[in-house]
C-alpha cells in the first residue's frame, strides 16, 4: 500500500479514544478501525474534515505516501 494511513499516531498525540472520534464523525467504531489499519479504499472528503476538526490536524496529519517496495519512478 502506498498510501498509510497515520490515524492512531494521531489519536494517540491528542490522547482521544475511538469511540469519542467515531461518534463527532458519525461512523461506526468498526469503520473507524477498518479506516485506522488501511483496510479501506477510500474515505469521503466530509469525513476527513470531521476526523481532521475534531483532532484538530491537517489531512496530511493522517496519511501519508510511502513507495511500494520495489516500485520504480519514471
């Protein structure tokens, strides 16, 4: 996966449990910690602004681009 999502570092950073998050996003607990481990394929711009305003971070807080072993540029 290229794309990492940094979601409990930050959780962890602003001492916020899932639950407290899940709830201000309006998600579920269990679609939050699909969304924590990178088992999703996309997140909805209006829920990256709720997770961003409640933690109050930037989207780029949350993820991060990491290559792929293996891959090359060009």
């Amino acid at each position: 996966m290229a794309i990492v999502v940094q979601l409990d570092v930050m959780l962890a950073r602003r001492k916020v449990r899932s639950r407290e998050l899940a709830e201000h996003v309006g998600i579920t607990e269990a679609n939050l910690s699909l969304l924590k481990q990178g088992k999703v394929k996309g997140v909805r711009f209006d829920t990256l602004e709720r997770i961003c305003e409640y933690l109050q971070c930037q989207p780029g807080d949350l993820l991060a681009w990491q290559p792929d072993d293996g891959s090359a540029a060009g």
